[in-house]
C-alpha cells in the first residue's frame, strides 16, 4: 500500500481535477456554449478534462495506450490557452505567437504517437519546452493588452487568466521534472483546481483579483495546518508530507470550486425575475405565473377564494396594506381578531411567509422558507417580488 501511495494520489489529484473542470464545464455551458468565447474556454477544458481523464485511466488500469493520449492532450494546451486569449483580448496574437503554437502543436501531436518511451526524456523535455513557452507568450500578450480597449468584466477575465498562469506554469513543469526535483507526485491538477475557482467566480458580483489571492491564501493555510497536523501525528517522511499537502489541498480547492458553483447557480436563479419582467407582453397573469418557479417562492401556494371564505377580507386588507410582507417569526402587532386571522393562514398552509399580491378580490401567496434561506438579501428580494406582483396585478393594464 505504501509503495502505490504516490499512485493512488497522482489519482486523487486527477479526479479532483476533473470535478473542478466538470463543474466549470457546466457553470460555462449553462451561460451559452455557443457564444464565441465560451466556445473557446470550452475548447480548451475539454483538452484538459480529456489529460485528466486519461491521467486517471493509465494509473487505474496501467494501460500503456493511455500515455500517448495524455502526451497528445498536454501538446494541445498551449494552443488553447493562446486561442482562449486572442479572444478574451479580442485581437490576434502576434505572428511568432501563432507560429509557435501552430507549429508546435502540429510536431508534438505527431511526437506524442511515437511508440512505448521511444524518444525519452528528449520527447518529454521538449514538449515541456513548448509547454512553457506557449504558457508564457498568452502571459505575454496579458500583461501587454491594452486595458483601454476592453471593458472593466473583460480586464477582469484576462487577469484572472494571468493569475491562473502564474501557477499553471511551474506546476505544469514540475509535472515533467519530478524525478529531478524529488516530487513524488504530478502537482499540476492544483493549478488547474485554482483555475478553475478563478473562472467559476468570475460571475459573481464579489470577484476581485484581491479577494481571489486572499482566497487562495487562506486555502493554503488551512491546508499546511491541516497537512502539517497529519504529518507530525503519523512522523511521515518527505514524500508522505507531499502527499498529504497535496491531497489536503486538492480536497479543499475542490470544495470551494463546488460552493462557488453552487452559489452562482442559486444567483443566476434569482434572476428568473428579472428574465420575467424583461421578455415581451409580460402582464400580471404571466408574471404570477412564472413566480411559482422563482428560488425565493418556490412552491408557493396562491391563497384567494374559497380558501378565504371563513375570514374577513376588511380584516385581512387592513392588515397586508400596512404591511404587504409578513413574517411567521415576526407578526405584527395587530387586534385579537386580525392575529387570529393571522395565525390560521400560517398554520393552514405551512407557511413562514405571507405577502400581498392583489387587494380586490383578495389574493395573497403563502410560501416556507427554510431558515438557512431567510437572510436579510433574500427578504429584501421577497419584498421585491410582492411588490413587482402587486404593481402588475393592480396596475392600469392588469389582466390577472
């Protein structure tokens, strides 16, 4: 077991990879795989998924055919990350650019079918020549764009993609030169886990170089404490203690990757709203409608009717125009009667929230959200919604 350690992180490192790339992988398809930029960001996590996968394949089966695949794929990366820059910089990049990426793409895809080790360490250490040096010119051609010409999300993009260079580049070497610098392990599958943290948090309104550095530093701190802990209480040697970091740190990236993704699907559903009021012909009926599907009212039940018929509606207007928005946790102070009225809605259906829709004839949405949901963001968008519903349910052109 010891003696297949390195292998079974090489593993570990590979599949954690993958996750983080599945995840920006989605996170990027769900905003438009067609869009041109996307299509090229695309492009390259496919190349990348594709060396990780393969990567896990070879140390799982031990099946020879799998080391020119990964070769192949990790002589395609250069030329990916250049093409995913000429379009987050919106211009070409300079011709010795493209003739190094082009060329050396096209040589090392062919040296990489070469059979067995036929070529090695040459073949390894030329590819790894290439590799840095395509890696290098998109940094190149980072530091040098013209930020005038681009738009504050677009600078924010292409720094991001600096930031993932300035690790991608010497774990990528590390990778090739472990047996020299005595690194048991192919690290590179962190920098990738960085990449794709940076990536998938570009599309939350927080994401700042600063805070993704900040971010980092405290992923690395808590993962030399947690490492370092584990190392002094098993006294592992030099290649254990490397293990443990990596996969300590691997683990923790992969968890902040999955958040943040998660985070921003839940963001990019609260936008179902404004989706809503944006499109063409939206009345009252439509907008009340699509508000059951809402993250904030899903599942929410319309109350009016028959379901009021044992309650005065006087009551209950009085009540909800002084306040459209009750909360379970936090009724009003109203009359006996009213906070009778009150009581059995919440208990009725379940409710933690309560809020005005419509005051003739009455209708009102009953909905429970979960504590861990009730921040102060999410009433203020609740409130938001009520009153939306209510503009477009009692306005002049009102058809619900």
């Amino acid at each position: 077991m010891i003696a297949a350690a390195p292998a079974l992180t090489n593993l570990f490192l590979s599949l954690a990879a993958l996750t983080g790339l599945a995840l920006l992988h989605g996170v990027i398809t769900a905003r438009g795989a067609m869009d041109p930029i996307n299509r090229r960001f695309l492009f390259g996590l496919r190349i990348t998924i594709l060396l990780f996968a393969a990567r896990a394949l070879f140390v799982l089966t031990g099946v020879s055919a799998f080391g020119p695949l990964i070769l192949l794929s990790a002589s395609l990366i250069p030329l990916a990350v250049i093409i995913l820059t000429e379009g987050l910089l919106r211009r070409h990049a300079p011709p010795p650019i493209k003739w190094l990426a082009g060329a050396g793409t096209a040589i090392f895809a062919v040296v990489a079918l070469l059979p067995g080790t036929a070529g090695d360490p040459v073949r390894l250490y030329s590819l790894l020549a290439f590799q840095i040096a395509g890696l290098s010119a998109a940094g190149f051609m980072v530091l040098t764009r013209d930020r005038a010409t681009l738009s504050a999300a677009e600078n924010r993009a292409v720094g991001r993609l600096g930031l993932s260079l300035i690790l991608l580049i010497p774990l990528a070497a590390a990778d090739f030169l472990g047996d020299k610098i005595d690194l048991p392990i192919q690290v590179s599958g962190l920098g990738v886990l960085f990449l794709c943290w940076l990536a998938v948090s570009l599309g939350r309104q927080e994401a700042q170089h600063l805070g993704a550095l900040s971010g980092l530093a405290i992923v690395l701190i808590a993962a030399a404490a947690a490492a370092g802990l584990l190392i002094f209480l098993w006294s592992a040697d030099h290649d254990a203690a490397i293990m443990a970091t990596a996969i300590v740190t691997a683990a923790m990236l992969t968890a902040a990757v999955a958040i943040d993704a998660r985070a921003l699907r839940t963001e990019e559903r609260s936008l179902s709203l404004l989706r809503t009021l944006a499109e063409p012909g939206t009345d009252a009926l439509a907008f009340l409608r699509s508000l059951q599907s809402h993250p904030l009212v899903d599942g929410a039940v319309f109350v009016e009717g028959p379901a009021l018929a044992d309650l005065s509606p006087a009551v209950l207007t009085a009540v909800f125009t002084a306040d459209p928005v009750l909360r379970r946790a936090d009724p009003p102070v109203v009359n006996a009667e009213a906070a009778d009225h009150i009581a059995h809605l919440f208990t009725r259906f379940e409710a933690t929230h309560l809020f005005l829709v419509r005051t003739t004839p009455l209708l009102l949405v009953a909905l429970s959200m979960p504590p861990v949901m009730a921040s102060p963001r999410a009433e203020l968008e609740l409130r938001a919604v009520q009153r939306m519903a209510q503009l477009m349910a009692e306005g002049p052109h009102a058809t619900a």
